[in-house]
C-alpha cells in the first residue's frame, strides 16, 4: 500500500496579501531547528512498525517557500526519505517561487521528478497589487530555466483581481503555457480570507465575473487539450499531480512541518497553526492522540473530497432525493454508476455537496 | 344577614402605570393581610409574561380585613381585571362579581382614554366608582384641574375624588374609609338556591381546576354536589375558601362572600368564566345573566420549528390549555410545515401571549402562518363550510359566496386624533357608524369592520396614529358576504400552504406585491433561479425572482487540509435546521415570520 508525504515549510520572503497559509519571514534559527526536526520524524516514520507495509510514493514539498530550502538540507531530507525501506517513489513535488532558484539541475540531481511554480501572473501590476516580491520578468525568466530541465511542471495562477481587466490577464497566461509548452496549470480565483491584508482593506470579489472567468478558462485550456480534472486544477493526460489526487481519493498521507495535514488509516490529524507544536509532538504522538472517522464521516468525505475529482464518486453514497434534479440542471451528470461534477457543479460546489449529503 | 353588611367587593380600573398595582401593595400591607416580609412589590401580577408587557392576563382576588374608623372590621375583596381588549368579557365578568370599583388616574397624566371603555362596563354594572387621584406627590401633579374633570365625569363633587400617593402611602386611609363608605354591600339570600358566578378560573396540577367564584345567592359546603350550568357537569367539592395571598380554606362560602371552591375538576374547560355554578340538590332555576361562551376571532397554524417536533408542541399545548380554556386547537398537516396544529385565539395579543409561552414555559419552538379569521363559505348546493385555514377554501367557481366576520368596533379617542383614525378605519374597510361626545376632550367613535382586517396590526396603528392615546373595544355582529379571494403564493411554481391568504379582492394586489419582495428578501440565493409568484386562483398577479448563485466553492483543499470544508459542511447543516426544503428550494423559517410582519395596507 502506499502512502504520499507531505512536506510543509514555514518560511517565505514576505507574505503576501492574499496569504493564509502558515508561513513567517525567513529565519535562521528557526529554520535549523525545523530542518532537524523534520528529518527526526522522518526517521521516525523509517522505524515505526505502523507504517511498515507502506510505501511512500510521493513527497509534496509545499509552502510556505520551499525553494528558500538550502539544496544541501533538501538533499538530507530526500535521502532520509530514500532510506525508507519500502519506498517506490512516483513523484516529487516542490513548489518554487520565481527569483528564488538559478539552477533547476541541481534539484533535478537530487531527486525532484515534478516543480510548481508560483507565478500567480504575468502582469506587473497585479503582482505588486497582490503583494509578490517577483515580476513578470523573473516569472518569464525562470519559466525559461525550468522548461529547459523539466517537463513536468506546473503552474499557479491566481484570478479574478478586482479591478484588473481579467479576461486580458487570462489571456496572458494562456500565451504563456502554450509558450513555454506547461503541462499543467492550477488556478485559483482570488479568495478574501480572514486575518489577510486584504480582508483588512475589505476587498471584494465580484462573483459574476468569477462566474465568466472559469467558464473561459475551462474552454481556453480544453482548447490545448488540457484536462480539467478538479475544481481548480488542469493538466494534459500523464501530468497530473499524482501527489494531490490522493486527497480526492482519500488515499493516505502523512504531512510533517507545522500547519500539515494527515490522514492515516482512516485518522485525521493535523499539526496547529504555529511552531510549538510541531517542534514539542513526534507525528506519533500526532497519530495516536487521534480518533477514526465514523461510517457517516467517511461517506461525507467521500462525498465533497470525491466530487471536486473528475472521476466524481459512486452513485450508492449520495442521498437518491435531488439526484435527478440535479442532473437536469446540469450540476452533475451520470455515467456507469458514478456522479461526476460538471463545470456549473463546480462553480456551485459546497452547494451542490450539501444536497447530495 | 349582618355578616354582609360588613363586606366591599370591588376592583379597580386604572390605565397601565397609574399605579394599581402600588395602591394594591399598600392596601395589602395596611390590612395587614401578609406580613412585610411576603409582600413581595406588587403582589397582584404574578406571571412574568404579564409583567413585561405591563398587562394583567389573570385575575387574582385578594380578601384583605381593614379595621375601620368606626371600629368595625370590614372585609375587603380585591378582584383584579385584565387590562387588555382580548380579555373584555374576562373584565366583564370581573366586573360583575363586585359592588364597585376604584378608578385609578395618575395626577400627572390624567384620565386615559383606554380607561373608558373599562370604565363604562363598570357604570354598566351599576358599580359605584370612586374616584382617586395617584401620584399627588410628583411636581406635575394636576390635582385641582383633574379632580374637576373627574368630578364632571362622575357626577361627584371635587372633594369627593380622593388624592392618594401609593407610593408615599398618603390618603390610604380616606381611600379604605370611602370604600366602606361608598361601596355597597352586597346582598343576596345565604338560603336561596345557590347561583354562583365563576369570574375565573386556573388549572393547579396538584388540585385540578381551581374556581374563583362571587356567591351571588345561597350557600355552598364542602362535600355539596354542584352542577355547572353551560355545561351541565357536576362534581363534589372538596375544598373551598377565601384567598389572600393563598388559600384559606373554610367549610362553606355565603352569599356575598368572594373566595374559591376545588372540585377535582379535571378540565379548565368545565369551569368556564361567566358560568353559574348551582348545587344538584337544590338547583337554581336559572343562571346568572350574562353568560357568554368565548369562541376563538383569530387562528392561525403551528408548527414546530428549529429543534422542536410534533410531539413536543402536542404536549405542551395540552399542558397549556389546562390553564387556558380559550385557545383552541386540531391536528392540521402543511405541504409546506409539515405536521402542525391550527389554533384558535382570542386576539393577536392572546395569540402572542400563547407563542411565547410555549417557548418559555415548554421551551418549543414553532413557526406560526399568518393569522386568519374564520370564514363562512356558502356552497353552491346551500352547505355552509367554516373555513380557518386559508388553503382549504374551496376553488373559486365551486361556492356561491364567502362571508367574513364583521365586528364592532368602539374607538374611543381625544378629538384631536379624529381625522387620522376615520381615515386608517376607512382604510381597513371600516364603515362609519356614529360619533359620541364623552367629555370635552373625548369621543367616541363606532365603526363596523371585517375582523380580517384588524387582526394584525390594526391595535398598533390605532396607537401610533394617536399618538397612544386612542383605544378600541370590538364585539362580533355577524357574517357578512365579502369580495374575498384567496391569494397563494408560489415558489418554483409550488404552491406554499402556509402562504396562503384570505384576502379583500382590492387589496389583494398590494399584498401579492408586498409578498412576493419580502420573500425576494428573505430566501437567500440558491443553486437554480427562484421564482416567487402571488396567485389568484390561476391568475398571477405578482412575481418576483432570486437570481441564483454564481460562486459557491472553496477554490483550494490546500495540502489535504480537510477541516476547512469539514466546517463548513457543520455550518451548511447547522442551517439546514433553520430551513424549510419547499420542493427543492431551501426558505428560512424567518420567512413565515416575515410574512406575518407584513403592512397590510402600505402607509
Ligand atoms: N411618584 C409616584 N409614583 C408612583 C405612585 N404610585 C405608583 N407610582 C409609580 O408608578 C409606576 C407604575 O406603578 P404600578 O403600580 O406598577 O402601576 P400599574 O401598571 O397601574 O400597576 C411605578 O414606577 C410606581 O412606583 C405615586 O403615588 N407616586
Ligand atoms: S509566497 Fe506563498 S506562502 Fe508565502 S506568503 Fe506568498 S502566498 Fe503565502
């Protein structure tokens, strides 16, 4: 059996305005302290007799920005990784940000199989009203120095800025994934969350314009044969993350690193929102202090994990009474005893979950 | 029969505030009828709920024994009345079991017109009014010019009107002395048939029902077997006795005498308020005058809401109407509410009173319809349906005619609110009737109105377009044929039960409009367009829609961190309860509430 491994690393150049992610300015101590801790459990896991018949097949380096890893240090952890003994590794994410990497050989050699890029945009201004330290230069630039050693990759891009005219910055990306030949895209539409800046400087979403957007994007990128194969996410067929489809799957996952999620023989369990309880509890501890999920849980994750993944879920879990409805107004459609999300279903997601639940 | 000669029965009439309850206090506190440390402020009022909307739902006597002057004592029987136009035959009856009564008035304020209408009904009685002027001690005390308007009023001599501060226990004296003088007392043979008069009535879960009774004749024992004469039930009582702050119990009670009698009776409903109680041996002829069987002006469905079920609102309107032998109620099933009841009330306030205390004395939780009168369909083979329950009016084209219960109503007003109030009694259909002088100040005005149109808010308008001042009674005169429709709403083109509306044919477009945006309000976005019309029989006369959602989805499950949606879905559920599925559209229970907060009449 496998299990993926989730890696998340605390530290950024600066936050940006949008962020809720757990994530502080780059410190030294801080930063030595975690990295011998990450590797502790690391070798923890290497020992532990719970996680014997599983293999780890995907290490997801999240962030954070986990390009801001010294290439020594990530070569440390991968190795500690690589000494578990039933590893058969398919795929090894790391999320870069533009302006931090030079030389993309050097992780290459060591091991990561597939890097995702943070551009967010390729437009000056909305970078700087987003609060990114890179430009659109440094995207570009960097977007040339990946494709020339990978061609698994991914990018980010963020849309529906207010006051921005969209449909041109879609249009921009657009350019560049057919430029640079990227396999894969997520794009996500720009959330206000609570605690950001932005939340702060009460700004507002206009949800119709996000209505059009993703209709155009879907189109746009089927268009270059890209396959939108989850809300937010878009790859040509053999790109996809094969790391974050486990979370659709509820296939396990163990996450090391403060504010990382896991889930473990059916347990949920997760480190808090700061550095004390990463730093004071073993992912042991984390594992045995939790509860298994309930036959009624599980069908519920089942439920909104399943359908938020274009395969969609088995027809036996959800309730029977709005099925048919929802089918004639074109929030799902039904194939061979599965319920798969369209594109109005997705758009109208925690919705359309909560009828089916 | 000396022993009469020696009791007052009387009660007193005073608007909201004029201090009946303090001068109460002070004559308990005088007569020595409790101790210092029981008497708790204002001892008459004792259900919360009556205390918080500055109103007396319950009557409460009190047998108090002041020491006159003259060397005698006295016994003095204080029956309180309820002070609110649901409640005027209650009052009525009150009023019935007394001799006299105290009209309160506050020095600073003057005479209410509220106070009218109780008044009247005293004078009706033959009840000998003394007049007392409260709050002598405040500064803006009109002692002079009030107790000449008084004084006109009554017929009396200035000096006769007695000046009193209940608060400071001035002029308590004067008041008890002019109540043994002034009052009459009362008469009646302790050896004729008995013929007493229940003025009212409580549901005690040890004992059964306890009956508050004014002898009128004869005289009753323990172990007499009595029969009630509405309707016609006997029992034996066990207990009976005078009330002060408990009870007293005592072997008989004699004519003249106020006190109570236990029966095991085991339903308030056979113990009605105005009923003559007779005993089966040696039976009265015929009853006391003025019986009046109290039948429900306003109904409206309920059903359970948020956390409570069918079964919980059963019970507690059991349990409620143990003590509360006007609402009426039966099972009744919505599309739209599920399984409920449709009850019947007194009046909007008596309904309001019912809902909150099946919140706070059961903890249920309901949703109520929109209230509606009782209507006589006429069939077109000549059967004659009552209707409660707008959604079963029979299809139009299927009865010959609707009929609606028309009332009327006795405003009673300072002149200067004249113009406003014929005008909102026009608005709502009232027909003018007569204008009567009272005093300088005061008229009174009569109209005739469909019941329909007053019970919702009709009693706040009155208010606020007078400035509070203005104050209305209003008998049943009948059935009247009406240009009435039934206005349903629909939502995804499903009709709405519990929407449905009885309404005037010329107001009917200004109330689908009026729905029809308050739900367009109230009903958040969903899934799919919603569309809300008002119909009449097939003709839509009114829509609106709710355009659907365009964005509902979190755009990231970022690093498989799952709790996010987890909370969200507990949120989603936690509203679910508040909600009621109609087809496949999700309304908020506060949207029957919305509804029924409606302006009838816009303005
Ligand atoms: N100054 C003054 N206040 C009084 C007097 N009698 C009653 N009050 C006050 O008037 C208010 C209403 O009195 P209350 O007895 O509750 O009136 P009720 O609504 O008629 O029962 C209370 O705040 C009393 O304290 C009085 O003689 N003088
Ligand atoms: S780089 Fe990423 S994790 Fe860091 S602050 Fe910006 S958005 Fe947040």
């Amino acid at each position: 059996m496998n299990v993926g491994l989730y890696i998340h690393f605390p530290f950024c150049l600066s936050k940006c305005f949008y962020c809720k992610f757990f994530s502080v300015r780059f410190k030294d101590a801080l930063y030595s302290k975690y990295i011998e801790k990450l590797i502790s459990d690391i070798k923890l896991l290497n020992q532990l007799p719970e996680f014997e018949e599983y293999k780890i097949d995907t290490v997801y380096f999240g962030g954070g920005t986990p390009s801001l890893i010294d290439i020594r240090d990530l070569d440390r952890i991968l190795n500690e990784i690589f000494r578990y003994k039933n590893t058969q590794i398919k795929e090894i994410t790391l999320e870069v940000n533009p302006k931090t990497v030079e030389d993309f050989r050097l992780y290459k050699e060591i091991g990561i199989t597939r890097i995702s890029l943070g551009i967010q945009n390729f437009n000056d201004n909305v970078l700087k009203f987003l609060g990114r330290v890179h430009s659109k230069e440094d995207n570009i630039k960097t977007l040339e120095l990946l494709s020339r050693e990978y061609d698994n990759f991914s990018i980010d891009i963020i849309y529906n800025i207010p006051g921005f005219n969209n449909k041109k910055l879609v249009d921009d990306a657009i350019f560049y994934i057919k430029k640079f030949k990227i396999p894969h895209a997520s794009f996500y539409e720009l959330t206000i969350e609570e605690g950001t800046k932005f939340y702060k400087d009460n700004i507002k979403i206009d949800e119709e314009e996000f209505d059009y957007l993703y209709d155009y994007i879907d189109m746009k990128l089927r268009e270059l044969g890209f396959i939108h194969y989850e809300v937010s996410n878009y790859g040509e067929r053999g790109y996809f993350s094969i790391h974050n489809i486990k979370y659709w799957r509820r296939e396990y996952y163990i996450g090391l690193g403060p504010a990382s999620h896991s889930f473990f023989k059916e347990r949920r369990f997760y480190y808090s929102y700061d550095f004390n309880d990463f730093f004071t509890n073993s992912i042991l501890d984390k594992f045995k202090s939790s509860n298994k999920l309930n036959k009624e849980e599980i069908r519920e994750e089942e439920i909104f994990l399943g359908l938020r993944f274009y395969e969609g879920i088995d027809i036996s879990l959800v309730k029977k009474e709005y099925i048919s409805f929802l089918e004639k107004e074109g929030f799902i459609y039904i194939e061979k005893n599965k319920i798969k999300p369209t594109i109005k279903g997705w758009k109208l997601f925690n919705s359309l979950v909560y009828y089916l639940i | 029969m000396d022993y009469q000669k020696k009791i007052r029965n009387f009660s007193i009439i005073a608007h909201i505030d004029h201090g009946k309850s303090t001068l109460a206090d002070r004559m308990i506190e005088i007569t020595k009828t409790i101790s210092e440390r029981e008497l708790v402020d204002q001892v008459l009022d004792s259900m919360d709920l009556e205390r918080e909307r500055g109103i007396t739902i319950k009557s409460h006597p009190i047998r108090m024994e002041y020491k006159s002057k003259d060397g005698e004592i006295y016994i003095f029987n204080l029956i309180d009345t309820p002070g609110h136009v649901d409640f005027s035959y209650e009052v009525s009856r009150s009023l019935a079991a007394c001799e006299g009564a105290i009209l309160v008035v506050d020095a600073s304020q003057g005479i209410e017109a509220q106070t009218f209408s109780t008044l009247y009904q005293a004078l009706e009685n033959d009840l000998a009014i003394i007049p007392v002027l409260n709050k002598i001690d405040l500064p803006s005390a009109r002692v002079e010019e009030l107790s000449e308007e008084l004084s006109d009023l009554l017929g009396v001599f200035p000096e006769e009107v007695i000046k009193v501060s209940a608060k400071m226990g001035i002029g308590i004296e004067d008041l008890m002395e002019a109540i043994v003088r002034e009052i009459p007392a009362p008469e009646g043979d302790e050896n004729a048939p008995v013929r007493a008069l229940i003025f009212d009535s409580f549901y005690d879960k040890y004992r059964g029902v306890v009956v508050y009774v004014r002898m009128k004749e004869g005289t009753l024992k323990i172990g007499d077997k009595i029969k009630f004469f509405a309707t016609g039930k006997e029992f034996e009582i066990e207990e009976l006795g005078y009330i002060k702050l408990g009870r007293y119990p005592q072997k008989q009670l004699k004519a003249g005498e106020i006190g109570y009698i236990i029966a095991n009776i085991k339903e308030i409903r056979d113990a009605r308020v105005g009923d003559t109680i007779t005993t089966v041996e040696n039976p009265a002829k015929e009853p006391l005058p003025g019986y009046k069987e109290v039948k429900p002006m306003v109904y409206c469905g309920i059903f359970p809401a948020e956390g409570s079920n069918y079964e919980d609102l059963k019970e507690a309107l059991e349990r409620l109407s143990l003590n509360d032998s006007s609402i009426v109620y039966e099972p009744e099933v919505s599309d739209a509410l599920g399984h409920g009841f449709r009850a019947g009330f007194l009046g909007l306030l008596h309904m309001e009173i019912v809902q909150e205390r099946l919140y706070r004395e059961f903890g249920v939780n309901i949703i109520t319809t929109v209230p509606s009168v009782k209507y006589k369909v006429i069939m077109k083979d000549g059967e004659e349906r009552f209707i409660s329950n707008p959604s079963e009016l029979p299809q139009p084209g299927t009865f010959e005619k609707i009929e609606e219960p028309f009332v009327r109503g006795i405003i009673i007003t300072p002149n200067n609110y004249m113009s406003p109030i014929i005008k909102l009694a026009q608005d709502r259909r009232g027909e003018y009737i007569s204008t009567s002088t009272i005093d300088v100040n005061t008229v009174e005005l009569t109209f005739e109105f469909p019941l329909g149109e007053i019970i919702l808010d009709f009693f706040d308008k009155l208010k606020s377009v007078s400035s509070g001042y203005a104050s209305m009674d209003y008998e049943f005169i009948g059935y009247r044929e009406g240009d009435l429709v039934k206005l349903d709403i629909l939502i995804n083109g499903q009709k709405v039960d519990a929407f449905s509306v009885i309404i005037h044919r010329k107001r009917a477009y200004y109330m689908a409009r009026a729905i029809v945006d308050k739900l367009k309000e109230v009903i958040p976005r969903q899934l799919f367009e919603v569309v809300i019309q008002a119909a009449i029989g097939n003709k839509i006369i009114a829509r609106s829609s709710i355009k659907p959602m365009r964005k509902d989805v979190l755009a990231k499950c970022y690093g498989g961190d799952v709790t996010r949606k987890k909370k969200l879905l507990e949120k989603q559920k936690e509203g679910k309860k508040r909600m009621k599925m109609i087809g496949k559209v999700e309304v908020p229970q506060e949207a029957f509430l919305a509804v029924l907060k409606i302006d009838q009449v816009g303005g």
